[in-house]
C-alpha cells in the first residue's frame, strides 16, 4: 500500500471510529489498512476473518462477563476451582478510592473493561501515584468497544482491581501461555516473553514443537522454551474452560510450577490482525466451524 492509500484508509478509518456506527464497515475498513487486503465475511476461511465474523454475529453483549477481568473469576471458580486465580487485594470504581497503604509494595492494577490497560508496580515506593491515577481515569472513561467493535466489551461496567504481582524469570517478569482452543480442544499455544525489555513470541504445538514463520522477524522468540512441567494440567484447565464455546483462547501462567488463570480471550488482536505465520491462517481458520446464521 503506497503512503497516499495508506493515509487516507488511516483518515477513513478515524473519520468511522467517530462517526459510524455501522461495525461492519469499521472493522472492514480497519481490516483492509492492517493487511492490505479485504475482509470476506461473506465466506469467511482464514482464522482472522472467522474471529471477525464471531465478533460480529456471534459473541455479543451476552458474554461479556467473560471479559469482564473480575466477572470471570466467577466462572473459573466454577469450572476448575479458585486455586487457579490469583489473589486480588481490592476492586475500584475509581482512583480515587484506593488507598495505597492497605497495598504491599509490588502489585498490578488493572482495567476491568479493556485489554491492555494495565500498571505494574514493582516498588511502590517509585510510583509516580498522580500520573498513574491520571492514566487509569482516562482508561475508566474509555470504551473499549470503539476500539475494534468488540461488542462484549461494550457494557462491562469499568473498574479497577488490584491483584498479586508475579513473577516467574529473573528479572521478575512472567511466561505467557496463550492456549488456542477451538470447540474446546487447545491446538496451539501462543508463547510470550519479555527478552532484553522487548515483548517477544512464538507457537508451540500440543506436542511442544516450535512453529515459526518462514522469515521470523525481530518480534519473534528464537530460543526455546522449556516446555513447563505443569503443562498437562496447563493444558486440561484450558479443555475446561474453553468447554461449550466455538473459539477461545485461554491465557495461562505457570509460576513455580503452579497454574494461574490470566484471562479468556474471544478475539486475538481484536481479530485486525492476521497472523504472521502464514500457514496459520488457513489452518487455524479451517479448525472453526461457524454457526448458521
């Protein structure tokens, strides 16, 4: 896409986000200046264009307590059992009402109604508390729904939690195991890491082997993790928690060898993005079987 096609799909696709609110012609609008290529929602095939079609026809405000960061404990609870979730020292409805001598020095404070909205404090001690509070009531005041027409975003009630902090490498950060289950049976698992302060990933089967692109860029993870040793229960937690639905991708840690439930995601990227490992498109795509509408 040239710099003049790109510059006017950015502008149409801001000129929707405030104006539109036809959801189809959004996300096929942001579809197109993410891939360069349209959106078939008519015959969907590839994983992203079904995960779109999902988005759209399927997952509605229905099931928005299972993206509701707080809301879904209830549900894991149910399912697997509460030794599962982490602890949480507190819900918010705004800044303003957390106090933070009542919390330890490391923690995380989290959005109950986005993705991505997060503030992980180390060392209290360091936290610049204005600035944060400022960023969590813009985040508050945000519907995340706008963003990539997410509909069971759209009437989460907002709030904050304050949870446990992990920790798992060295340098105090956390493996992410991002399980992909279609109708209930995890195929692949997305890992991610913080490698020298950059975020990097890759696939892994179900039998622990390395799926990697064909030219693997910078944002990929080259060396290899140890697959965990609590990766078969890892595994069957996220049978139980993806039970009943068409796709779900279950995100998992492993701590000490112990399992910790990190949320439930309906839509990878919000479903704008297609995946860089090329022959992933077509096969995860081929893995869901759509409803009739």
């Amino acid at each position: 896409m040239n710099f003049f096609k790109r510059k006017f799909y950015r502008f149409y696709v801001d000129y929707l986000s405030a104006y539109s609110d036809n959801d189809i012609k959004y996300v096929k609008a942001q579809y197109y200046l993410k891939n360069e290529r349209h959106l078939n929602l008519e015959e969907p095939e590839e994983f992203m264009e079904k995960i779109q079609w999902l988005k759209l026809f399927h997952y509605t405000g229905a099931y928005k307590d299972f993206a509701d960061k707080y809301e879904v404990r209830k549900y894991v609870r149910d399912k697997v059992g509460d030794h599962i979730l982490n602890d949480i020292y507190g819900i918010y409805e705004y800044p303003e009402e957390i106090d933070l001598t009542e919390l330890p020095n490391s923690f995380v404070l989290k959005c109950t109604h986005a993705s991505g909205t997060n503030i992980v404090v180390k060392d209290k001690r360091r936290l610049d508390w204005p600035k944060a509070a400022k960023r969590l009531k813009k985040w508050l005041a945000a519907n995340y729904y706008k963003k990539s027409r997410e509909r069971i975003y759209k009437d989460i009630h907002p709030r904050i939690i304050a949870e446990k902090y992990l920790s798992e490498l060295a340098d105090g950060s956390l493996i992410d195991y991002k399980f992909y289950c279609f109708h209930g049976k995890p195929e692949y698992v997305l890992v991610k890491v913080n490698e020298g302060g950059t975020d990097k990933k890759c696939y892994y089967s179900m039998d622990w082997q390395k799926v990697l692109p064909e030219n693997p860029g910078a944002g990929f993870l080259m060396t290899d993790i140890p697959k965990p040793s609590n990766f078969d229960e890892m595994r069957e937690v996220a049978v139980k928690l993806s039970e009943g639905f068409i796709f779900m991708r279950v995100d998992l840690y492993s701590v000490n060898g112990k399992t910790l439930f990190g949320e439930m995601t309906f839509f990878p990227t919000g479903g704008i993005k297609r995946l860089a490992v090329e022959r992933l498109n077509k096969e995860m795509g081929d893995l869901i079987k759509l409803p009739a509408r």
